[in-house]
C-alpha cells in the first residue's frame, strides 16, 4: 500500500534529489524507497521502473532548464544572450549533476512524449539565441550541437574541478563566448 499522500510527482522529484546528490547511477527502487518512507513495491504505483523512473528525471531536468533558459534569455540578443545561455546551463549543471545525467542519451517516444516536448523547448531557446546571429536555417542544428559540446563540456569539467591548473576557470568562459560569439557573427556574415 503506497504512503497516503504520496503521488508521482513526489516520487521523481525524491529521485532528481537522489540523483543530484549520488549520481543517477545511484538512483534504485531500493534507495529511494528508504528515502521516501515506503516499500519498493509502493514506488510501481507512480513508475514502471527505474527506466522509467530515469525518463521522467530526465523530464523533470528538461522542463527546470527550460524555464531557467526562458527566463536568462528573456530580451536579451546577440553575446548579451550567449552569456545568459551559457551561464544559465553551467549554473544548472552545477546544481543538478544527477537531473542533468539522466538527459544525456535518453531517448524520445515520438512527437507527444513529454521529454521530446521540453527538450524541444531548451532547444527552441538555444536555436533563438544562434538565429539571432543571422545563421542560415540549414546551419542551425550544426552551430546548435556546437554549443551544447562546449557549454556541457565546460559546465561538467567545471563542476568536478578539472580545471586546476593555471588561469582562472571563469576567464576561460569568458574568452569561449567571446570565441563563439566572434564566430556566430562570422558564420552569420556569410550567410548573408
């Protein structure tokens, strides 16, 4: 019998702040259950599986990095915006290791499937920010993955302090967006 009050929501969010504080590797019926105060078979009342369990983090992380995305972006253009999108996905990361870890590779149902959904909306953002450089349409998903390699790469060496050598980690974001938005600018100019 499931622990009265206890709903699906719940249960995902308990497993985001799992993963974030273990790793999403760590993420079983057996640990969250002790966490939330019920038997492991109460858990298939709100998920299928640890799978399942694991696409909805993924959701989950997808539909917060939308909104933080929606609101860092919000009148900003050009590298003004390119700092916001960066920023906004490093602090993410750095917050949500584990939520995040579960988007990496996770596979989408079709067109109603609601990770597709929110993944479709951080890409929608990120495509706005490289539109507004005047990047040719068929170049959009190119420049799109670009970024997501540099900014994931940076947020996640970031948050396991990889950078020990040197200059400031900081400075080095400073000078990629400088680099990408100098190179957004270009890509832009011979579109045109």
């Amino acid at each position: 019998m499931p622990r009265a009050g206890l709903n699906t929501f719940e249960v995902v969010a308990a497993g985001a702040e799992l993963a974030d504080e273990s790793g999403i590797g760590s993420v079983s019926f057996a640990a969250l259950s002790s966490r939330l105060g019920v038997k492991a078979p109460a858990l298939y009342k709100h998920v299928d599986s640890v799978g399942d369990l694991q696409r909805r983090i993924a959701t989950l992380a997808m539909v917060e990095l939308g909104d933080q995305l929606r609101e860092a972006l919000q009148g900003k253009a050009g590298a003004d915006a390119m700092r916001a999108l960066f920023m906004a996905v490093q602090t993410f990361i750095a917050a949500h290791p584990g939520r995040y870890a579960a988007t990496i590779g996770a596979q989408f149902g079709g067109s109603d499937d609601p990770l597709f959904v929110a993944a479709s909306r951080v890409i929608g953002s990120v495509r706005a920010v490289v539109s507004g450089y005047g990047v040719h349409p068929d170049q959009l998903d190119h420049a799109v993955r670009t970024l997501r390699c540099m900014i994931q790469g940076y947020a996640q060496l970031q948050a396991v302090n990889a950078f020990q050598w040197g200059n400031d980690p900081e400075a080095s974001l400073d000078w990629m967006i400088r680099f990408v938005d100098a190179g957004l600018r270009a890509v832009g100019e011979d579109a045109r």
